[in-house]
C-alpha cells in the first residue's frame, strides 16, 4: 500500500512543474449571410478541429439586418469577415483591408428566368420585370452585363427583390437575381424548366465569398493570421470532398433557414463548381483578376481609374506565393533535385551562354523566378536553338527558359503566363521601310516561335529561314529578302556589332510577342508555381532588369551608312543618343505593360482582340449563338504614308479607329490586328446580319472627311464562325474575303461562304 502511494505521488510531481496550457486565442468570423452550405468551409475547420489544431477558437457570426461586414472588421468588432467583391471598392477608396482568399472563383450571382419566357440573354430583358437591387455593390457584375448589353435601368422594370423563387415561378416577375446554388434547385423540384444568364458568359467574371481581415489586424498579428487562413483552407478542402457529410453537419447545426438535406447537399454540389482555379487549386487570388473585377465597379460608376490594388492580396509570411498544400509537398519531394534548363545560346541580349554561363534578360528572369518558387536548376547548353527544341522534344530537359507558344510546340511543351513581351520588328533597306509584307519574302530564323506567326499572319509570303541574324540582314542587303523579322533588341545588337550598314529598322509589324517558360510534360506540375511567381514579380523588378540589360548593352542606330554620309560626328552622336534614349522608354513601357490597347489608336490590341475572339467562341458553343468576324483594312495605305508622310497616315489610323468605335454595340469587339489592318468581332449576328454591319461601316468611312485631302476606302472581308473550327480558318476565311474584295475594285464589302467560295453580296 504505502509503495503505491509513492507511486502515485512520483506521478503527480510532473504535472506540479509543467507549464500551465496555453488559451486558444479568440477569434470571430462575420458571415456574408445566413447559415447555409455557401459557408460550409469555416463550419467543417470548427466542427473538424482543424481550428482548435492551430490554437484558434473561433466563433462564426451569423448575418443580421444592417450589418456591413467590412465595417465590423475595421470597427474592430471581428478579426475577419466574409465580403463581396465589392470589397474593391473600399480597398479603392481608402479601406485599409487585406484579401485573403476566395471561396468561389466564380461569383454564384445570376439571373434566373423561367425556360417557357424565352429569356435566354441580357438583350432578351428589355421592356421585362426583373427582380433585382439597384445596388452597384451588391449586383455590380449584372448591371455591368446588362449594360455591355445596351440595356440601362431605363430599359426594363426594376422590381422589389422579393427573394421568394414562387415569384418568378407564379409569373409576378420575368427575371431575379438569386444564387446559382438555391432558386434552381425549388424550381427543379417543382417540375419548372428555366434559363440561368451568367455574367461569367458575358465578359464579367467575379470573386466571390471573400475572406478578408485588416491590413493593420495582419500586420500586428501575422502568426495568427496565418493559423486563421491555413485552417479555413483545410476546412474548405474538407468541406468540397465530403458533400454528404458536410451537409448533415449543417442540418443538424447550422440550419437557421430550414433547409432540406437534397437541397444543402444540391448548393454543395453547384458551389463546389465554382470554387476550384483552372489549375485545380482553392482560394486563389490574382492581381489581374482583381483589376479585371475593377472594370465592372467603373463601368457602374463605383470607382475611379486611378485605383491600385498591388498590396490588396493577403501573403501569408511562410508562404509568400500562397503555394497550395499539394505544390508545397510537391516542391519537397523536389527540392534536392536539379532541373535540366534548356536555352537559346544566340539571342544577345534576351539570352545567350558563353564561357559555360547563361547570360542575358532571361536568365535574370529565369533566376528570380525559380528562386522565388525555391528550385534548383542547371543549364543544359546546346549549339543552336534548332538544338534546343530537339533537346526538348526528346525530354532531356525539363524547363526551357524563354519560348514563345505555337501550336506545333504544345504537342510537347506546356507554357506559363508570359514574363515578357517582346517587339517584333522589321529589317528592310531603307526605301522599303514602309513596304506591305503579305507578298514578301521574309528572313526569319529557322525553327523560331516567328516563323509559325508569320505563317499564320502571312499566307502568302515566302519565308525564308535563317541559322543567324547575321545571315538574314546580308539576305536583305544582297537583295535574296526583302525583310528579315526578329526581336528588337537581338536584331539592333546584332546590327551594331557585325556593323551592318545600308539596312533599316522599323515597326512595321506593330506587335508584341510573349515569352513564356516551356515546361515539359512530365513536370507539368511546375506550371502552377511558375504562373504564381510570375504573377509575384513586381514592375520595379521588370523595370530593373530591362535597365541592366537593354541600356547598359544595346546601342544601335537605324542606318550606319545613311547617318555617315550626311552627318558629321557630332550630329551622329546627338542621334545616336536621342534613338537610343527613346528606344528604351519606349521598349521599357512595352515589357512592364500588358499590351492590351494598341498604342496608337487606343482600341483593342492584336493580343486581345485575340484573347476575345477565344471567348466569344466559347460563347458562340455553349450557347449556340451566332459569331462573325470583319476583316478590313484601308485600301492604298501606302500612297498615303509615301505621299503625305506617316504623320498623315498614324492621322488616318486614329480617326478611322475612333469613328468605328463610335458606331459599335457594346457587345462587339473592335481592334487592330496589324498595320492597317482591323478586325471587328459581333457576336450574335450571322453572315446577313455581319455583312450589313460591314456595309454600313463601309459607308460610314467612305463619306468621312479625314482631312488629309483625300477620301478614304477599306475593303471588308465577313466570315461566320462554324461550330468546331479554330481562330485561325475563321480570320484567314474573312482575310481571304478581304482580299476578293481588294481584287475586285476595293472599297466593298466580300463574304466568305461555308464551303470557302464567295458569295458576291454587293458590286465592286
């Protein structure tokens, strides 16, 4: 007995010296509304512990009448809050508030009509009832898309939101604002058809469900923060991969609304639609998405353009990337790997390797980047960039550091964002700086990203591939091309230090090309981590390498022979310093920027008239509309620039851009694909409907007086997009109409037919 009674004392002397537990820190959420599956993620990381395992005790507080959340967050009331991405708006106005993950890529917001009203789009709502708030905060993106659709509050009947779904079922409305995860399912289960309009379908893709906290609450709690966000993304994760589950626990203990099991496991269902990122990641944030968010709140007048939202993104300390937990592990199982790096080993000054280094833009590019995502690499040299690809195509090596994206190359390459945009230029002999070069034969190197976009872009030129740029600019002197095309600052070097005389340099092309990193299939899962740190580099670290490298080794000039002859050495370094202070402003305004507006004329640029055509597609398959493409362009462009000068001709581009843009819907498209070449995109409009569109912009330039002396003609190419078919045979069939009508006396509109004949529409 008295042995056991030592024991039990022996036992006990421990716990009389071990440090006393510590407290669970409080914590409190502010929920956006009332209980239901759309907060499923914070219910799961309390009821699972996943926020008791990070030292959290964390209260969820329920939305009652009058309560804004950002407000409790910056009164101090709550840590943290869910919001809407009208959080923007506050952020632009001064709300000092950090965002720090969204719950749903895809905003659930929609309009909802009943399938029997024939409402299937936004132009279908003229005259019509809809239920919906007239609050730019609350429902931003639809009467952004309503809008963009000519359709103001003056065009339909705005009716007190009843947000009673039997409303629209009972005919009281035409159309209601609800979330894509609720008033489906009750007209479902009522046997009733209907229509969803989505402003995703539409241009307007927004956030939504935001976690945010303050900026100043993060900054003196940055340990907590963290512990907070690294558990609500595991109650998410939780929540998405367990419906079932997740959707009894809110039965039995969120249910302030009543809702059915079918119908909490139903928003489950639809919400987790809308939660993953493209890459399959949750919670994503993008910088870019958010400055796209910010053209709905302008468009309804919510703020002003002088915005910025650069710190707006939460960065947890540990993980400035926001990596997801599959790429951190992932990045671990990697980590004492060394990635094989193939380069271009010629292309001074982007890149180059000489005396066993790699060298140039993007090898700076390349460093920072991959130190960034925390990869170890080491270069593997070839002798050409011919070698290169073939290095890359039989996968010994994993990441090609600067690659364009072609068509050809994705067989075997996947690409990330871009990191930078090139100029393209052009080398021609000095009277031929201003030629046309659709006929031309073209200089360009062998198994380079442009000898596919020149394909593309020139049908019917003859391209002729070069092993180096030395070579293309002696097959321009010697009169075997008419035009060698490369990047800018390549080709200017390579004329400076082979001093190249008798050939001029010039922007003919007016585009920009993209240089990505090419990652090889097996290691696909890079991609991810490389976008982020891309998306990461800041405008100073752009800026910072295009100085180190564009101003320190670029000098050139446009013609060494012309300027000797004319100029003495004095007036030649003036020059020289004046060409080059101005080629790199404007080179280092090309690569911090997203080309996204063309330069001289401020309507859509080559990239994203691109990027709109790809989703107007989308569109025109999903919902099985109609979409046409105009080509034109300005007949005897060149007599203007040999007559007049280019100061006539970049008049003419500006006002013809501008009297176009005045006479478009806001659904259509309009930009400049090149030179004086434009393409306008209508959606909804078939071959009839486009080529009266074209007419009436025909007559419209036609009668203009551009104040040049002279009138001024296009000839109009018009093609329909058939279902199935690619960018490229819808703009070459409208390019190839085009030109039917410059063949037949210019100034006309020509159509291209299904089956790649024409239809004569109209004389010549």
């Amino acid at each position: 007995m008295p042995n056991r009674f030592i024991n039990c004392i022996l036992l006990l002397i421990p716990l009389l010296y071990a440090p006393p537990l510590k407290a669970a820190d409080p914590v409190r959420l502010q929920l956006l509304w009332k209980h239901q599956f759309q907060f499923a993620g914070y219910y799961m990381a309390v009821e699972k512990g996943f926020y008791a395992d990070e030292g959290l005790d964390v209260e969820l507080i329920e939305m009652t009448n009058g309560i804004e959340p950002s407000h409790e967050v910056m009164s101090g009331r709550v840590e943290f809050a869910v919001g809407r991405s009208s959080l923007l708006i506050g952020s632009a106005t001064g709300n000092n508030i950090v965002a720090m993950l969204a719950a749903f890529q895809h905003s659930p917001l929609m309009l909802l009509t009943k399938k029997q009203s024939g409402i299937m789009r936004p132009t279908d709502l003229r005259g019509k009832r809809i239920m919906i708030t007239n609050d730019a905060k609350r429902v931003g993106e639809l009467l952004a898309m309503l809008l963009q659709s000519g359709i103001s509050s003056s065009d339909f009947i705005q009716q007190q939101h009843s947000y009673n779904v039997q409303d629209l079922i009972e005919g009281k409305t035409d159309a209601m604002a609800p979330y894509i995860s609720n008033e489906p399912y009750i007209m479902a289960q009522q046997g009733v058809k209907y229509n969803i309009i989505h402003p995703k379908d539409f241009g307007f893709d927004m956030y939504s469900d935001i976690l945010f906290t303050s900026r100043e609450f993060a900054r003196k709690n940055p340990e907590l923060t963290e512990r907070f966000y690294r558990a609500s993304i595991r109650g998410w994760e939780y929540a998405f991969n367990h419906i079932p589950e997740t959707a009894e626990v809110i039965l039995n203990g969120y249910n302030s609304q009543n809702k059915t099991l079918e119908a909490l496991m139903f928003e489950g269902r639809e919400l987790k639609k809308l939660a993953y990122d493209e890459n399959g990641d949750f919670g994503t944030l993008s910088l870019n998405k958010f400055n796209q968010m910010a053209q709905v709140y302008l468009i309804t007048n919510s703020i002003f353009r002088d915005y910025n939202f650069d710190n707006f993104i939460y960065k947890p300390a540990s993980n400035r990337l926001r990596l997801t937990q599959n790429e951190l592990d992932y990045l671990n199982q990697i980590r004492d790997d060394r990635l094989n790096v193939c380069i271009n080993p010629d292309w001074y000054p982007y890149e180059s390797y000489n005396n066993g280094r790699h060298q140039g833009m993007i090898s700076e590019y390349l460093q920072q980047i991959l130190a960034d995502v925390g990869l170890n690499y080491t270069i593997l040299p070839s002798n050409s960039w011919r070698e290169t690809l073939k290095l890359a195509r039989q996968g010994q090596c994993n990441l090609v550091a600067g690659a364009m994206q072609t068509v050809q190359r994705s067989d075997y390459l996947r690409f990330s964002r871009p990191y930078l945009s090139i100029p393209a230029v052009v080398a021609t002999l000095p009277e031929k700086r201003n030629m046309v070069l659709k006929n031309q034969r073209i200089a360009v190197q062998d198994k380079s990203a442009f000898h596919d976009i020149l394909q593309d872009r020139f049908p019917a030129a003859e391209l002729v591939p070069v092993r180096t740029m030395k070579e293309g600019f002696h097959m321009v002197r010697n009169g075997d091309a008419d035009a060698l095309v490369g990047a800018e600052a390549s080709l200017m070097y390579q004329q400076r230090e082979h001093q190249i005389t008798g050939v001029a340099i010039s922007d003919l092309l007016h585009d920009n090309w993209d240089m990505s990193i090419a990652v090889t299939h097996d290691h696909v899962a890079l991609l991810s981590m490389i976008n982020k740190a891309i998306a990461a580099f800041s405008p100073e670290r752009h800026e910072a390498i295009s100085k180190r490298w564009f101003q320190v080794d670029f000098n050139t000039v446009v013609d060494y022979s012309l300027l000797w002859k004319v100029l003495g050495g004095i007036a030649l370094l003036a020059l020289l310093a004046l060409y080059r202070y101005q080629s790199v402003m404007r080179y280092n305004r090309r690569i911090t920027q997203l080309a996204e507006r063309d330069e001289l004329t401020g309507i859509l640029s080559r990239r994203k008239i691109r990027q709109e055509l790809e989703e107007f597609i989308a569109l025109a398959e999903r919902h099985d509309w109609a979409l046409s493409l105009i080509f034109f362009d300005i007949d005897d462009f060149k007599k203007i620039n040999d007559t007049l000068g280019h100061g006539a001709g970049d008049k003419v581009l500006i006002n013809l851009a501008a009297l176009v843009s005045g006479e478009i819907r806001k659904t259509d498209r309009f930009g400049r694909w090149g030179g004086e070449e434009f393409i306008f995109l209508t959606l909804e409009s078939n071959l009839e409907q486009a080529h009266g569109t074209a007419e009436k912009l025909r007559i419209s330039i036609a009668k203009h007086d551009f104040q040049i002396g002279r009138p001024i003609t296009c000839s109009f190419g018009v093609a329909q997009y058939q279902k199935g078919s690619t960018i490229e045979h819808l703009i070459g069939h409208a390019d190839e109409a085009m030109y039917q009508a410059k063949h037949s006396g210019k100034n006309c509109v020509k159509v291209a037919a299904k089956r790649s004949s024409f239809i004569k529409m109209m004389d010549c």
